[in-house]
C-alpha cells in the first residue's frame, strides 16, 4: 500500500545527542514536510522540502537538520542544540505545494530526552 | 498574518448526539480552510476543506463544515456521532497572499473530541 513510514515509532536520547528520524515516502510526491507536535499546542513548522536536493527551514528549524538526497526520503536530525527536543514529530508529503492543502502524513516518531 | 483560534480545548458528548468543533480563523486575504483529524497515536488525515465554491462543505465520515466569511469562522458538525469519532480534530488555514501553499498551513490548537456511551 503508499504511504508514509515513519521510524522508529518511540525513541529515546540522552541530553546532548543527535538522533535521526527517518521518513520514507513511495507516493510519488515531490514535496515532503516535517512538523513538531507538543500537546496542547497543534502542529508547527520544522522544515519542507519542495523538490530533491532542495530544502526550506519552517518556523522553528532552529536546533533541527534534513536532507533530500532522494525523492522519497526526507530524515529529520534532532541535533544537540535544540533545546526541548521532546516531541511528537510528524512527517507529512503532498503532490505539490500549491494549494489543495492535502497533506498525508506519516505515524509519527515520539522522542524523549532522559 | 494567518491565525487559527480553536475556541473549544475539549468537548464531550453522548453517543448519537450533535456536536458542533467551532474554529475561527483571522487573515487580511482570501483563505482556504482545512479539517484534519487525528485519531491517538497516529497521524492526521483530511476531513474536508474549503477552496472556493459552496460555503457547505460535506467531507468523510458524515461530517460538513460551512465557511462564513463575515463571522470569519468554519464550524465543524455532525448530526451525530459514534464512539470511534473520538479523536483529536485540527482546523487550519492557508492564505491567498501566500499562494495558498501547503507549506504556510497554520493549524489551530486542536479539539480533542470524546464520545461516551
């Protein structure tokens, strides 16, 4: 079936490690986005991606990385100097970026920082 | 700049009953509105939008929104619901000044949504 895999679905960290979330998509879509997620507060804005090789930071990239070295992979890296990194953090594509506002997203990866 | 006020944090209702997730939205351009739910521990999923057209827009799984521009608002309903409806329910608004583009969703704070028996 397409779809968004998100992994690892729980993860762990110490304070002061990088950690990777991997996002894969086989939908065929060119843009792909990265959202964080924290209760109370709805979905907010990492990084998007509208086309390979090509990346745009959200309204908090601060303290986050990505890449987009192939169409169907986006992975998002929680570097150490995100300060509150704990997070429930959502992967999300679409066929374009215009404006159908469809956005299918993945599972989730739910990090926590000890 | 867009924002999304989601006025209702929680709502709980009796299975079979109405319900009514009130959204309101605040923007100087043209909108194009969004319903998205998130059922737990999972993503979220499209329920319907708002491009252009009718302001009664009716979406999956028997809910309709409708569009009031003058009250600036896009209310969620449903006649009545079922116990699997429980979920987290986000609206979001994208504006014409930016294109409409996917990347300048705004999402509003969420209703969580909880149907008892």
């Amino acid at each position: 079936d397409g779809g968004i895999t998100q992994s690892p679905k729980y993860l762990f960290r110490k304070e002061g490690q990088n950690v990777t979330l991997s996002c894969e998509q086989n939908l065929n879509h060119d843009a792909m986005y990265w959202y964080r997620q924290d209760p109370g507060q709805g979905l907010r804005l990492i990084y998007y991606s509208q086309i390979v090789n090509d990346f745009q930071k959200g309204d908090i990239a601060e303290g986050y990385s990505v890449s987009r070295e192939k169409k169907e992979s986006f992975p998002l890296t929680v570097t150490s100097a995100q300060k509150n990194p704990t997070a429930f953090y959502l992967c999300a594509s679409s066929t374009g970026t215009g404006a159908t506002g469809e956005l299918f997203f993945g599972e989730g990866s739910r990090l926590t920082v000890l | 700049a867009q924002s999304v006020t989601q006025l209702d944090s929680q709502v709980p209702v009796f299975e079979e009953a109405p319900v009514e997730l009130r959204c309101n939205y605040s923007s100087s351009v043209s909108v194009y509105l969004f319903w998205y739910v998130q059922y737990p521990n999972q993503g979220l999923q499209l329920l319907l939008k708002y491009l252009s057209g009718s302001t009664l827009v009716k979406g999956i799984n028997g809910f309709e929104a409708e569009f009031n521009k003058s009250q600036t608002s896009f209310h969620l309903r449903k006649p009545s619901v079922h116990i699997s409806d429980t979920a987290e329910y986000f609206c979001a608004v994208s504006d014409l000044r930016s294109g409409g583009s996917n990347y300048k969703l705004t999402f509003g704070k969420g209703t969580l949504l909880t149907v008892n028996p």
